[in-house]
C-alpha cells in the first residue's frame, strides 16, 4: 500500500500550466531570450511581457492567459473582465472560460470580494443555458454549487448536472450516478444509478468508482467491492489523478477515503478477501489520514482569511467526509433491497 500521496499548492501549479499554455500558443515567440538582461528574467517574467504586448495589439487569447498568469492577484480579474467586454464573435470560447474563472474568483474571494450571488450570476452566463460550445466546467460547477448546503437547491443541481454530462463532463456524470442513487433532485432510480456510475467510472471518476464499490458492498457482491476497492486504495497522485479526469482533487480524496473504509471493512469481516484484522485496521487509520487530507485541500487558496482556519470549520469539514461514509452506510442497504 502506498503511503506518499502528493498534492500541489494551486498557485505554483496554476502558473506553471499556463506558462506551458503559453509557450504552446505563442511557441515562436519569446521563447528564447534576447539579451543578457533578458536571460535574467524567469520565463514566467519573459511570458508575462510576451503576453501584456500581445494584448495591448488586441490579442484576446492573451488577455485571457494574463488573467490566468495572475490568477490570485486582484488584477486577474480585470484582465478576465476585458476578455468579457469585447463580446464578439471572435472571442467565442474564450469569453465564456473568461466568465467561468471570474466566477471562481468571487465564490473564492481571489483579488475580490466573496461573493456566492457574484459567483452564480457569471456562472450561469459561461453555462449558457446548456450550449454545448459554452463553458462546461462552468455547467458542472453550477451542478456542485447548488449542491452545497449553503446554496443548495438539488433540482437545479441535477439539471446543470444533466447538461454538462450531456456535454462530455465525467465529474458530472459520476455526480448525477450519485443522484439517481439516492434520490437527490430527482426520484431515486438504481437502475440509472448504476449505469452512470458504471461509465464515469471505467473513465476513471475516482468518486464513482468508490460509490459504486459500496454499493456491491452492500448488495452483498463482497469479491467485486474488495477488489474494486483495492484498487482504488493504490492511487497515489491525486494532483496528477485530478488533471487527467478534469475532476476535484477533493472528490479524488472523498473517493479514496470511501474506499478505504470499504476495502477494511471487508478484511475486517472476511468479505470477498482472506480476512484479516491487522490489514483492516491499517486501512481504516488511513481513513484518518485521507480526512486531513481533504481538509488541507479545501483550505488551500483561503489561508488568508483566518476564520477559514480555524477549528470550527477545521472540524466542519472532517465532519463532511465523516457524514459521506456514514450516508453509505445507512442509506445504501435501503436501496439495495
């Protein structure tokens, strides 16, 4: 089993995606230095003077890419608005992820003020009522938004779930798996459930796959639940894990945790597996770890804000993971009736 599990801090690994972004768009451009003062200059520094002159000519895959580059400053919003204002045809789907990451930057308070109605109206703006060439991930985060409690309303939810899915999006598809299953939003119906479970996750939604590892569980399918299990307990990159299915990094740990618990429970009790109370008991303290885990990633990016550190919402958010499991638990056999 293995023990390192890595996860990047979101501003290094933010700028050094768009760095690569940029060097691909503008690959015959200041890609070398030009001068032994611009040796000395950082090839984010090199990028940055690329793109504010590639800007000021009117470049708006620029602006868009400055705003990226300066993703937790408050000027990146001001890049992002002027992408916004030239509303084009030309802008096309630049505008639309424009209006995306300006939503990410009041539901976060990047360089503005925190603001959820900030956040939902420039959502719903890069969503475009579902068109498919508008901003998907912006469908998807409208289906996660309105999910939390703070915002919730399940039926909205499962609607901009049901578009992005429609759209191609894997984490709304193993989200609307989970909806079906319990009868969020929409009337309970396993038979669904299983099925968009099932697909998100052979596309590698972590989070599907340990929904759908307890529900053989508890449907009595110990060989299928321990070994999809198991196999779930060896990711060990959750960053890398993240990237690649375009899926939270926190619903990656979510999913490791489920499992975890799952795959120990079923050496605990000698389900599916040679039972075997030492292994189990390893497993089961990796639970633990995976809750610190999830409430380290949740708290990166609001550092600043002390009242976002502090014990309350420390345990608020191990009581999240905590509930997750426990909601397998008890609702799970219910449906497998």
């Amino acid at each position: 089993m293995k023990s390192g599990y890595k996860i990047d801090a979101p501003k290094k690994h933010s700028q050094e995606k768009v760095f690569r972004a940029i060097t691909d768009v503008y690959r015959d451009e200041g890609g070398k230095p030009t001068s032994h003062q611009e040796s000395l200059a950082t090839p984010v520094e090199r990028a940055e003077r690329l793109l504010k002159g590639r800007a000021e000519g009117g470049d708006k895959q620029a602006l868009f890419l400055l705003g990226q580059l300066y993703y937790y400053e408050a000027r990146a919003v001001d890049y992002m608005r002027r992408v916004v204002q030239r509303n084009n045809p030309e802008a096309g789907s630049i505008r639309y992820t424009a209006l995306y990451h300006i939503g990410i930057a009041y539901l976060e308070g990047y360089g503005v003020q925190q603001s959820n109605t900030e956040a939902e109206s420039y959502w719903l703006l890069a969503a475009d009522e579902g068109n498919p060439r508008a901003c998907v991930k912006a469908q998807s985060s409208l289906g996660m938004f309105y999910s939390r409690p703070e915002t919730q309303d399940l039926k909205r939810a499962f609607f901009w779930h049901s578009e992005a899915c429609g759209n191609g999006s894997l984490e709304s598809q193993g989200a609307l798996g989970i909806m079906y299953l319990y009868g969020q939003g929409i009337q309970q119906d396993p038979k669904a459930a299983i099925e968009c479970l099932k697909e998100a996750a052979e596309r590698g939604n972590v989070y599907a796959q340990a929904h759908l590892a307890a529900y053989y569980y508890h449907r009595k399918l110990y060989s299928r639940a321990a070994a999809l299990a198991k196999r779930i307990t060896n990711y060990d990159d959750i960053a890398a894990i993240a990237m690649v299915t375009d899926c939270l990094p926190e619903y990656v740990i979510k999913g490791v945790a489920i499992a975890l618990f799952y795959y120990a429970r079923c050496l605990e009790l000698g389900k599916g597996v040679p039972q075997s109370k030492e292994k189990a008991w390893q497993y089961f303290t990796k639970v633990g770890t995976h809750i610190q885990m999830y409430v380290n990633v949740c708290l990166f990016g609001c550092v600043s804000d002390p009242s976002k550190t502090s014990c309350r919402h420390w345990h608020r958010l191990t009581g999240i993971l905590i509930n997750q499991i426990k909601f397998c638990l008890t609702h799970l056999p219910e449906i497998a009736t």
